[in-house]
C-alpha cells in the first residue's frame, strides 16, 4: 500500500510542477504583453525564476524568439540589444 501512495504522490507532484510551468508560460504573453514579433533579452540565467519559467517557457509557447548571452557584461548590455534589435528584457 505504501508504495502506492508514494507513486501516486509522485505522479501528482509532477502534473503540479508542469502546471506551475504551462501557468508561467502565459505570464510571458499575458502580464509583460510579448507578442510573437518581440524578441525577448534575458541576461539572467536560466536557473533563475523569471528567465526559466517566464521568459524561456513563454518563447516556447508562444514561439517568441529569444537572445541570451554565455555571460552576462553589463558594458555590452545595450549594444547586445541594438546589436539583435531587442524589444523586450526579461
């Protein structure tokens, strides 16, 4: 019986971690208001909450395009977003 509590648990902790990330997805679209002609400037990296989930999860469900940098210089920051005609920075 045990064991199937745990798989059952598993399975409903996956779909709600999917979920938080489908949510997210939409907050991209629907709370910054990307639409699918903007491309999207994230120099924080992908671990962190607002690249990850919205901004990355966004331009897959929405097929918004998205420039990110190896690592992050604040000096080039605003030639990378002349350079790649950025419209949004997450």
């Amino acid at each position: 019986m045990g064991s199937i509590f745990r798989t059952n648990y598993f399975y409903t902790f996956c779909l709600s971690v999917r979920f938080s990330y489908i949510l997210a997805a939409g907050g991209c679209h629907t709370v910054i208001g990307c639409r699918k002609s903007d491309i999207i400037y994230s120099p924080l990296p992908l671990y962190h909450s607002v690249a990850g989930m919205i901004a990355l999860a966004g331009t897959f469900h929405h097929g918004i395009s998205m420039v990110m940098r190896t690592k992050f210089s604040a000096s080039n920051y605003w030639s990378d977003c002349v350079k790649y005609n950025v419209t949004v920075s997450a």
